[in-house]
C-alpha cells in the first residue's frame, strides 16, 4: 500500500491557457442557467453525465434527466418572478491523475435570487467539484458534485 | 431575410489573452468607481459613451455627463457613510459581429455595500453588458447596459 | 521633489501570463483557509510574512505566529459549526516600482459563513492589498493588509 502510494500519479495543475478558457467556459455555463437556457445548460453535460448533490437524495444521470430536471426547476423560478445569478469564483483546476485528459475542478458557486421591488438574498453557498473531458475545443461536464454549505 | 441571416457575421469569442487583459481592464474599472475616483472611472468610458440603465429614465450620454452624474452619487455616497464594492463575475466576451475591433461582454455586477458598525448588504445584482473599443492598448467603453434585478 | 517624482520608477502591470496564475493562487489559498488547512495557509506566507488588518490591534508577524493565530480561529470556527467562504475578487496587479520581483495586488475579498440549516450572510467585505515574492515557480505573501469596509 506504501508502495502503491508512492507510485500513484500526481496531479497537474491546468496550464494558464487551459485556466482561462475554463474561465470562460463556467462564465457560459453560468449564465446559460441564470437564462433559463436548458439546452445550452443541459448541452454542457456528456451524454452520461451526472450531477450529484447534497440538497437531493439522488444524483441526476445522463443529460436528458437533467434537461428534464432543469425544464421544471426553470419553470418554477420563473413563475416565482425569481431572478437567479450564479456566481462562481476561486475556481482550481488540475489534470486528473493517470488520465490527463480530464480536468477536475473545484469551486465556490453561490446563488443570488432577486425579487422584483426587494433587496437580493444569497439563497445558498456551495462548494463545487466537477470532471471534466474535451469536447470539440471545449468541455463537457461528465460528474458534478455540488455540496451546500447549510446542509 | 433567410438569405441575409444564412450570411450573417457570427460573433467570435475573444482570445485567451484578450480575455484575461479584460478581467484585468474590469478590476481596474470597478475599484476606481469604488475608490471614488471620478476621472478614472469617467475616462474607461469614450467621449461620447454611453450609460444606460433600468434604473434610470434615460441614458446618460457623453464623458461628461456620466463625470457629473458621479460626481454627485459619489459625494452623496461619502457622506452617507457608505463603502461600496462592485463585484463583477461571469464575464463572457466576443468580437462583435462585423466589427472585430468592438468587444461585447457580458457580465454579471452585484454592488456591496458596508456602513460602519454593520454588516455589508447587497445594495443590487445586475447583468452588466458593454460594448468596447480598443484605445491606447487597453478599451474605452462606448456603451454599457446595466439592468437590475429587482426593477 | 518635483524632479523626484520625475525620475520615480512607475510601476508596471503583470503579464497576462502572471495575472492568470496569480488568480490560481489566489483560489489555491482562500480554498486552503476555508478548508481549515493551517500548514496550506500559512505557507503560503513567508517566514517573516506579515499579516495587518484594521480588525487587529497589532499586526501578526512571522508564518509561526499566523499558523498558531489560525489554529484558535479555525477551531473556534468548526466548533461554530460555520462554514466559510473567501471570495476574492476585482484582482488588480503590478511588479513594484524599482523592484520588479515583487508584485503589489490589490483586490476585494467577501467572507461569506453559514451556519447548517440557515441562509448564508456575509460576515465582511474587505479591500486586500499584497506584497508577493517570487517562491519555487509561485510566490509567497510578505505583507498582506486586509481592511475591513465596517471598522
């Protein structure tokens, strides 16, 4: 086990020109969201992907389940004249070890809501780690883990 | 039509590079509307720039005019008490359509706020989109459209 | 002292390149305190590093005297049962003038907390200003000096 772990592959941290496109790319998948975009937001997910997170007792798998999840959540907001802004920040990034193809991150991605004539609240903090693969110059989420700091 | 739109322009996104001197022309641009600095704040805007806004009635047209307006909400700001912080996040950016010299960004600005002995509030949450030209190495901002959740 | 400041090194804004990795170690680090990592924290301080903030009656000098300060803060912040989160933000960035190994930052960093069962609120919105040196392919703070917008 000391053996196996002394040969274990290291992870690398993404290059800067990786770490600014990833950059981008949350900024897109953020907003898509905020747009109530569902294809955009489902489209950042691999066919299989999967988003995992403390607020459900399941995790959500493949993108049509996902679509599907956010058709109804979108649906809700909106009827409840909520504006959602997801901010994401303090974003890392390394090369999966042994397979460098894949990137992983972590992040914080807090929830603002705004109602219309009120103040906007911070409806939860998270913390939030993904995998990622490269899809035709970009990324596609293949497993989010989202965990909320209030549960 | 159908053959106007089959030939229409696509936007492009910016280059790596070009995004990260964006993030750093942003910072500079929110801390000096922060630190009160009238001049520079004014001068990211061209001569004739524009500040549009939900907030507001009307547009406000020219350097100076957006000068003059600050000076006033700064100094009603200062003597309230009142330390600000604009955040901006999930900044996306591409060459206009046509135009590769124009930048158009989007964006997501949310205002802090802190009066002594307190805690800070969310004064607002905003999508924050501008367009930019390019001058002296750095951008001008020829239009921004601010739009607040909450009205 | 006119001629003085006529022959003042002015100082010069990071590369691309810089700002980027600079961001990464600025979301290396705030992820180290909000994991409650001490080693991870304070080493990414010198051994003489200094931290001051308007919230201390007297700076806190030396990576010891930080590690043995953040030991108490974050154990008293477990048995609190908070979670935190330190998001940085509007990073601006220059080599020193006359020293150009050294880097002064500028930013904004929001603490956010929460508490299990119950929405997350801001604890403080602060202005952090850095002295970095270079360090091993990143850097290290010799000085940070953190003020909080309340105080």
């Amino acid at each position: 086990m000391v053996q196996a772990a002394a040969v274990a592959p290291v992870p690398v941290p993404v290059s800067t020109e990786v770490y600014q496109r990833l950059q981008h790319f949350y900024a897109r998948q953020m907003q898509s969201s905020d747009d109530l975009d569902v294809p955009a937001w489902a489209g950042s997910f691999t066919e299989d992907g999967v988003f995992a997170t403390n607020a459900f007792p399941e995790p959500i798998t493949g993108r049509a389940a996902i679509a599907a999840h956010c058709d109804r959540a979108f649906a809700a907001q909106a009827a409840a004249g909520i504006v959602r802004r997801h901010v994401m920040t303090m974003l890392t990034a390394e090369h999966a070890a042994g397979d460098g193809e894949r990137i992983h991150t972590r992040s914080y991605v807090m929830v603002l809501e705004t109602r219309r004539g009120q103040k906007p609240t911070i409806y939860c903090s998270t913390l939030c780690e993904d995998v990622l693969v490269p899809v035709d110059g970009g990324w596609q989420v293949v497993r989010r883990e989202v965990r909320r700091d209030d549960l």
